[in-house]
C-alpha cells in the first residue's frame, strides 16, 4: 500500500542528507499517517489520513 493520505495526497518527499565533508546520501522523508475509521459517504471506513488533516477539521471521525 502506497504512504499517501487519502485526503490531501501528501506523499513521502526525498533529497539528500548532506553531511559537514558535503557527503550526499539519498535520503525519503514521509508523512505522518495514521489509520482512522471515518465516516465517508455515509458509511465507516478505515482511512490513512496524515495529522494535519486530522488537525484542521478535514477527516469527519466515526464515533
């Protein structure tokens, strides 16, 4: 399964980690998700959602 929300699509971003010599190494930063069970169209289902859009009202929770 592929680490994007489901919401906003935010997904693992990459570049480098560039050491004090200047030595570059590939390096992946990915999202903070999390499995929460949302309501969507009028049923639950369990999403991966990043916090932000948990955070900012964007995810209805299920009770």
């Amino acid at each position: 399964m592929a680490r994007i929300c489901d919401i906003c699509g935010k997904r693992p971003s990459t570049g480098n980690n560039v050491s004090h010599a200047n030595n570059k190494n590939k390096k992946v930063w990915y999202p903070n998700l999390q499995k929460v069970k949302a309501v969507n169209n009028g049923g639950v289902r369990s999403v991966k959602v990043c916090t932000r859009c948990i955070r900012s009202g964007a995810v209805t929770k299920a009770v």
